[in-house]
C-alpha cells in the first residue's frame, strides 16, 4: 500500500510502505476513507522535533473496518469507524477514570495518512457509527478524532462553565474546535487570540464573540482590560510554545483555570509564579475516546460542525503538498482523501 513518509524536516514523500496486517488477537484494520495534517505533525516537518529515520505519519483517521482479530467484537468489517490518535483497552483503571489517553496499554497511532491503517487495541478505540454516514459529515468525524475531541478537552480542562468567561489562545484548528467546545459548554463570553483574518471569521461563526490581535505582554494586557483587570475565568492554551504558556497563564483569573493542550516545546513554569497565582493547570493529550459518542452524536445531529476547519482538501498522493501548506499558512488544516 502507500502513505506518507518523512523523510527529512520538510520532505515528506507518498511511497509504497509495508501492508496494514493484524499483528495481534485486539487489532483491525481500516480503509481511509478520510485523513488529514495535523498542527502537531508541523513539528518534525519543521525541524522543531528531530527525524532521526524516515518513518510514516498521520494520526487521525475515519473508515471502514476492512479486517479485525480474533479478540474484536464491538466492531465488524464494513462499519464505519471513528478512532482516537491515542489507542486505548477502554477497560484500564485510567480508561475506567476517563483517562484514555493514559491507557495502561496506549499506543499512539502514527501511520494514518495511508490508503489502510493498523488499529492497535480496535475494541477499546474504535466506535462505530449505526450506519455509514453521508460523506457531508466524514469532515466532522474525522476533526473529532482528534483536534474536536482535543479542543473540548482544552474547555474541559479549563472547567470552562455556563455564563463565563473563555480566552482561547491559538487560532489553528484545535483553537478553533476550543472555541466551539466553550460555546457548548456555555460560555457567555468567548475571547480568541488570533492575527489572522480567515481563521477569526471562522472563529467568529464558531461562536467567538471577541477578537484580540495582541500577542505577548501586550496581549495579556489587552485580556485583562476587556475583564475589568481580573482576567478570564477559562483559558485555553492550544499552542504549545512558551510565549502561548505564558500568556495563557497571566490571561487566567486568580482562581481561573488553564487547559493546556498544545504540545509543549521549551516551555517551562516556574513553580513560585504558579504558586501565587491560584491558577489552576490541567492538560495532556486529550483523552478523545472518553468524549467520541458525544461528540459524533453532535456531528450528526448538525448541532456542532468542526469539519469547517478543513479548507483545503487535497487526494492523498499530494500530502506534501497539504504540509507545504499549512506550514506557509495558506490553509488551516489539510484533508486528505484516498
């Protein structure tokens, strides 16, 4: 079969690779029938994380159960299928506490913008629709097996409540699900940090009710003023760099609190700063199969559409293409079809 590999930071290549193929008794394999870029793949693609081998990449996914083991039973070939990027038994003591994405016998998927892909731990991971949905909504499943399901753990985290206050920092499209996270979490009043023109129109049909361009201390100071110098009640750090952390937690209220979901690179917290502050931090990789029913119910149901956050959609074979893009900015996020 082919998928894509990176070879180097920026040479990414669709090429033949080895064969999805049950490797254990608790796998399936899929047909793609819809996967994409994600923000975080931008790391390695940009040299900011280090690629020390040519390895495949991709890590959210919707499809067809092709194949599964012999210890599968909630799924069978032909569904349609949902996933998370973090496989899970769904039957761990973490998984039994929400934490998926902690599972005792996780796997992080990292082969999915492929024609097929192994699914580690399918009965635990996998969630099956009750029919094949219309392709209208293949966008939005596919953003809720990752960055959907990441920006409602961000809200999550950030005990963002009915009638309060919500910053989100970072207007990718996990920012972007934030902010519809926050808006179905009830939030009266919905802030996004963003410079970019296409992404707050977006923001702002999402649910966004203010835009603040400002970045840095400036940015901070800007939040505090439009909340009566106070800060926010929920912010949501969906970057990742220390300048995001920073302004994430200075953003927050005493009391307030921080979801951070951005994966973290040269940040740093200092503990005497958080001490005084009474701002409370939680995040992690999001624990996406904890929230999949729901949120593929919302899907379909038409009440949330994250599948927006696609603007580009590209056949497989030109995934390079897809990073070149994101990465110069030109697309919020790339969908790729087989």
């Amino acid at each position: 079969m082919r998928g894509a590999v990176i070879h180097a930071p920026g040479d990414i290549r669709f090429e033949t690779v080895d064969d999805a193929n049950i490797l254990k008794p608790t796998d399936a394999v899929i047909r793609t029938a819809a996967t994409c870029v994600c923000g975080s793949d931008l790391w390695p693609y940009r040299g900011a994380e280090p690629t020390d081998h040519a390895h495949p990449m991709g890590h959210e996914y919707v499809g067809f159960v092709e194949e599964v083991g012999s210890e599968v039973t909630s799924v069978k070939p032909g569904q349609f299928v949902v996933g998370s990027f973090a496989t899970s038994d769904n039957t761990c003591a973490n998984c039994r506490n929400g934490f998926q994405s902690s599972c005792l016998n996780r796997e992080f998927m990292s082969t999915c913008q492929a024609e097929y892909v192994r699914i580690p731990n399918a009965q635990g991971t996998l969630v099956a629709t009750d029919d094949v949905p219309d392709e209208k909504f293949w966008p939005g499943l596919l953003a809720v097996s990752d960055v959907m399901g990441t920006g409602w753990w961000a809200a999550d985290a950030a005990e963002v409540k009915p009638g309060s206050i919500a910053v989100v920092v970072g207007d990718g499209a996990v920012g972007l699900c934030g902010v519809i996270a926050a808006k179905e979490f009830g939030a009266e009043r919905i802030i996004i940090m963003s410079r970019h023109e296409p992404r707050q129109k977006l923001a702002r049909e999402f649910g966004a009710t203010d835009i603040v361009t400002e970045r840095g201390e400036e940015g901070i100071a800007r939040i505090k003023e439009m909340t009566g110098g106070i800060g926010a009640d929920s912010v949501l750090e969906c970057v990742g760099t220390a300048q995001a952390m920073q302004q994430a937690m200075h953003s927050t209220r005493p009391g307030g609190n921080v979801g951070f979901v951005g994966v973290p690179h040269d940040v740093a917290i200092d503990g005497q700063e958080l001490f005084f502050s009474h701002v409370g931090l939680r995040g992690g990789p999001a624990p996406v199969r904890r929230y999949l029913p729901d949120l593929i119910d919302r899907v379909l149901a038409g009440s949330i559409d994250p599948g927006k956050v696609f603007d580009l959609t590209l056949p497989l074979d030109q995934v390079a293409e897809g990073y070149k893009a994101m990465d110069e900015r030109r697309a919020i996020k790339t969908l790729l079809t087989p």
